[in-house]
C-alpha cells in the first residue's frame, strides 16, 4: 500500500505545490491530475517501467493504447512523425482543449504507449494544474482515464480517490472538471480523418472552425471478435459501467408514451430481477431507482404514482433518486453529469439507472456514445 497524498488545489493555486508531484512522474511514479475532460492517471510517456504501473494499477487491457499529454508544441516533433498540416490547422482551432490527434509515432514513444500500433495520440490539455505539472516534469505525460478500467471515468477527485488510494502516491484536487467527458479523437494517421471517439468537438464544429471535412463517429462494431486490434480500444471494451444495471429511455414526441415506457420499464426490470432468484422470497427488501432525466421530462415524473403502481403490480417497494439535467443548450449539461450521477448512484447502491436518451447531434453524439457502452438495453 502507498500513502497517497491528495493536494487541494485552488484556481489560483501556488505552482510550487505541484512540484513534488512533478518530480514523482520524472522519477517514474503514477499521479492522478485533473483534466479539462476527465482526472487522468499520469506516468512519464518515455519511461517503460511507469506505463506498466498505469496497466496494472487501473488493470487496463495492455492492447489499449494510451493518450501522450504535452504542453508544449516542441514536444510534438520529438514524438510523432510526418505531420501533416492539418494536425497543425487542428491544433491552432482546437488547442489547448479537448481534442486528442492520432500521428504516426517516432521510436522516442515505447511500444506499450501505443500498444504495438505504428500511431500516438497526443493532446494539449488546457486545464492549468495539467499544464504546469507537464510543464515541470519536463517530459510528456502519457494519461489514461485516473480509473479502475471499466468503471465510469472520474470528473472529480473523490471518484479517484475512491477508485485509486493506496495505489498511487499523489491526487492532484482541481474540483470538477469543465466538461466531464473524454476528448474526441481524431484518426489522421489515414487517408480520410475519422473521428474514433465523439467528445464535445464534433466534426461540424471543426468544419466550421477549420473548413477541414472529418467523418463523423460512426456507432461501435456489434460482435467484436477478440482478434480485432482495436484503433481506438473504446471501440473494443466495454466501459464506463456503474454497478447498477443502466437502461437507456429512448426519445418520444409523446411525453405521456415516454412516462408509460419509463414505468414499464422498471416493472419489468423487477419481474426479470425477481426470476434471476435474486430477490424471490425478499419482497421485504426496497429497490433502488436513480433517474437521470431531461428537465422538463423529469418535472412530469409523478414519483408517488409509480410507487403505488410498481408496489401494486410486483409487491416491492421502490424508492427512487430523481436527478435532472438542463437540457436547452444540447446535451453538454447531460454529457457534463453523467459519469458523476453514475458514481453517485452507485455509492447509494441504487439497483436500476434510468437516463433518458438525447438526440444525436453536438454533445448528444458522446453523451450516447457513453451511455451506450454502460447500458444494457433501451427502453
Ligand atoms: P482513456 O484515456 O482511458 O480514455 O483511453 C485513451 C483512448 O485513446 C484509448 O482507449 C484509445 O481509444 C485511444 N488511443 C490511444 N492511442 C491510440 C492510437 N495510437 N490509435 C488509436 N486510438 C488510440
Ligand atoms: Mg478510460
């Protein structure tokens, strides 16, 4: 067991703070930091013995590649080769902020960054505590979500915390981090640029910054094979999951149908549970519902009602946890709460998560692209 340190840092933090930290990752220790997108678990990009600490301790798959975070643009040319211009169009659009690039690599990056692929992915983040530790450990910080693998990413440092003490000796605290969803990533290693990975910069919002034409995320490949060498390993594993089983509530002009298909779907989910044996006999026991629902949808939800209804019908108690998102500006509230309220329904052992789904367009392309790999089914 480590003692893990965690380091409170306030907006105008003294950088001096960070510099043990700093000096942890050069010396080839693990430190968890915050990100503008998520926290990260960060290791020297150039020292092989650190990256296999990032492997074990998150107990991440070793075929799934990782992000290099630089600070500085010198760095790029140290790590990647072949630049093509429009990685620098991208950059001066988009950097620093949630974007990750996919380069061919130069041999400086160990094969376990990139998981034998002949590609980097790199990215600038622009929150300041990620930019001054890069900047003073000197080296470029390769960072993998701060999380056990498989388990929602953590946007504050408490997820980390709960996920990572004892396993690394420093958590930088930088509160909640502003987007709360992974970078998008961009494939410019081909032909024609591709998004692997949707986050909050979609490809309209780069052909309108840039006039540069990139392919939209097209949706995961269904029956993955095990052989398959994943280009962006989200693609292969699933992720993001809460304990509680996720269900997505899919859209309806009709927000009476939408109700009715809410409440249905915790019904049945309670009859499937009641068969799988694990709550025959228990009727004794309550079950746990978190709701993450659109406002306006979520000001209908008549809680007492379902109560009666479910208690009637399945001879359970239900008690529910109702939480709301601001849905006027798309989904970048939603996409901005969802591994949080994932985490939170967990810590209060809820048994069934219902989010309601949100159209595929801006950040409602990476809110369901999340959604999705923790979901079991739409309702
Ligand atoms: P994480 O930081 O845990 O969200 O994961 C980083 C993600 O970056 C991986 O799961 C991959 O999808 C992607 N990635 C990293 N390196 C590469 C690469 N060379 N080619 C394609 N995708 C990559
Ligand atoms: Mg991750």
């Amino acid at each position: 067991m480590i003692n893990t340190k965690l380091i409170k840092l306030k907006p105008d933090f003294d950088p001096a703070l960070i510099l043990p930290a700093a000096e942890a990752i050069r010396s080839g220790e693990l430190v968890a930091f915050p990100t503008e997108t998520v926290y990260g678990l960060g290791a020297n990009a150039f020292c092989e013995t650190a990256i296999k600490k990032v492997f074990e301790v998150k107990g991440r798959p070793q075929d799934n590649p990782l992000i290099v975070h630089l600070s500085r643009l010198g760095h790029l040319t140290e790590i990647a080769i072949n630049i093509p211009q429009i990685a620098y169009d991208l950059l001066a659009a988009f950097a620093p902020g949630p974007i990750t690039l996919i380069l061919q690599k130069s041999d400086l990056i160990p094969e376990i960054v990139s998981a034998g692929l002949p590609t980097v992915a790199i990215r600038f983040p622009s929150d300041p505590i990620a930019q001054v530790l890069i900047k003073l450990a000197e080296v470029p910080i390769v960072a993998p979500s701060a999380n056990l693998s498989g388990k929602p990413s953590p946007t504050q440092a408490w997820h980390v915390y709960q996920d990572l003490a004892g396993k690394v000796p420093y958590i930088l605290d930088g509160g909640s981090c502003d987007y709360g969803l992974e970078s998008t990533i961009i494939d410019l290693s081909v032909a024609d640029p591709v998004i692997l990975r949707p986050g909050f910069i979609t490809a309209l919002d780069i052909k309108d910054a840039t006039g540069i034409d990139v392919i939209e995320y097209q949706a995961d490949r269904s029956g993955i094979e095990s052989d398959f060498k994943p280009k962006a390993p989200g693609q292969k594993y699933r992720h993001y999951s809460p304990r509680a089983t996720v269900l997505i509530l899919k859209e309806n002009s009709d927000p009476g149908e939408r109700l009715n298909n809410l409440l249905i779907g915790i019904e049945e989910f309670i009859r499937n549970k009641i068969s799988d044996n694990n709550l025959r006999n228990d009727t004794t026991k309550e079950i746990l519902v978190g709701l993450f629902l659109a406002e306006e949808l979520s000001k209908k939800v008549n809680i007492e009602h379902f109560k009666k209804f479910l208690y009637n019908s399945t001879c359970y108690k239900v008690k529910f946890k109702l939480e709301s998102y601001n849905d006027q500006q798309g989904a970048v509230d939603a996409a901005h709460d969802l591994f949080n309220r994932f985490r939170e329904f967990d810590r209060i052992q809820a048994d069934l998560i219902i989010c309601s789904a949100e159209q595929m367009s801006g950040a409602g392309i990476a809110y369901m692209n999340r959604l999705g790999k923790a979901a079991a089914y739409e309702i």
